[in-house]
C-alpha cells in the first residue's frame, strides 16, 4: 500500500526532528497527511525545482497519487487541493 510507505517514510523524517508519529487511524494525521501529498505533488517540490528527469518525475508523482487515492478510501473526508 502506496499510503503505508509514504507514511513510513515521513515519520523516519519526523523522527530526525523529534517530531511525534503520523498515524492514519487519527482523522487529524490524515489530514495533515494530506496536506504533506498536497505540498509534496506542488509543481516546485514535485520536480525538486526542475532538477529530476521526466522519468522520475513521473515515478514521483505516481506514488503520490497512488498514496492520496490510498488515503482517500481510508477516509473520503480528508480535502486535498493538488490532487483531485
């Protein structure tokens, strides 16, 4: 699950900052998870400022949109605004 690995792979960051854990089981993480698909498929971040190949650009956005539809069957409430 696309979603799943997108969350691991931020609470390993989170850690780095001693930030607390992401959970999809909290309705206020899934939206902030959201939030973080949301600035992560924005043009500038998604490209990483025009520095990535087309190719993994389109990886990239692929495996978000994979984790953002993943997130929206655990709750269909939670808002996005790059991804529709």
């Amino acid at each position: 699950m696309s979603l799943i690995k997108y969350v691991e792979q931020k609470n390993r960051w989170r850690a780095l900052f001693g930030e607390p854990e992401l959970d999809i089981r909290n309705a206020k993480d899934r939206q902030q998870i959201a939030r973080m698909i949301d600035a992560d498929l924005s043009p500038e971040n998604l490209t990483c400022d025009g520095e990535l190949s087309r190719s993994q650009v389109q990886q990239r956005y692929s495996q978000l949109t994979r984790a953002a539809r993943d997130l929206q069957r655990v709750d269909p409430s939670v808002k996005f605004y790059e991804f529709a």
